[in-house]
C-alpha cells in the first residue's frame, strides 16, 4: 500500500504563491500603463531619494547580480529615467540616480502600488492585514529571507 500523496492545495506554499502571483500580474498590468516593469519599480523606488547609488550596492539592496542590475539600469537610462555617473568620491566608479523625470515618476507608481494593495487586500479587515503582514514579516525574519522579489 502507498502512502497518501498531500492534495496541491493542502500546503500553505500554495496559497501564498497563487495570492502573490496575482497580486503581483495585476500590479503589472498597472505599472505597464507607465511603462515600467515590476523589478525596474523596485530599483527605482531604492533609488528615490538617493543621490547616487553604486550599482554593485544597489543589486545587493535589491538581490540581483550583478549583471542583471547592469542590463536593468541600460532599460532605465534607455526611458531616461535614471542616469548613470562618475562616483564624484572614486572617478572610476559609477552610480546610478534618478532623473528629474524618474523622481516625477516615483510618487505615481508609489500610488498605483498602493491602489493595488488596497483593492485586492480590501476583503480582510484593518486588523486581519496587520495580522497577515507580522506573520510574513516573522517568516522573512525567522527564514532569513534577503532578497527582494522583483518578478
């Protein structure tokens, strides 16, 4: 006789990813109206109120290689969004900061992040979101979870 294989939805992991999958595809969908992707939101949201920002410290901030961050900042300096520089500190270094039209742009994403949180969170009560937040903060916390999803 074989032991009883657990049903999909019977793990708690399944939840969470089918909530987040669909809390983060409808913040998306929002955020492709500005034409912007979800992880490049995520760095320009580190950068806001940055005067520059090392790339190597920016993809460690965000849990990206390297090379990720690199192509991630082309994406931005392509929509002019952010602007790469000389360290003033280190001539052979370089940081990244918004541009004028980036920071602009921060608040409205700021507020399409919000929108989506508020519409899809709506069901649950004040104190049932307080609730669900502490307890993923503890198992980010307790997991030592670092990085930060960006897709």
């Amino acid at each position: 006789m074989s032991a009883r294989i657990s049903d999909l939805d019977a793990h708690l992991g399944y939840w969470l990813r089918f909530v987040s999958n669909h809390v983060s595809q409808a913040f998306a969908g929002r955020l492709q109206g500005k034409g912007v992707t979800v992880a490049e939101w995520v760095a320009m949201r580190r950068l806001f109120g940055e005067g520059g920002v090392a790339p190597s410290l920016l993809a460690d901030r965000i849990g990206m290689t390297r090379g990720a961050i690199t192509k991630l900042a082309d994406r931005l300096i392509d929509k002019e969004l952010v602007i790469r520089r000389a360290d003033p500190q280190d001539g052979r270094a370089q940081t990244l900061a918004l541009t004028a039209r980036g920071r602009a742009l921060v608040p409205e994403l700021a507020a399409l992040a919000d929108d989506n949180d508020t519409e899809f969170f709506r069901p649950l009560t004040a104190h049932e979101r307080r609730v669900l937040r502490q307890l993923l903060e503890r198992l980010v916390e307790q997991n030592e979870l670092k990085v930060v999803p960006v897709d």
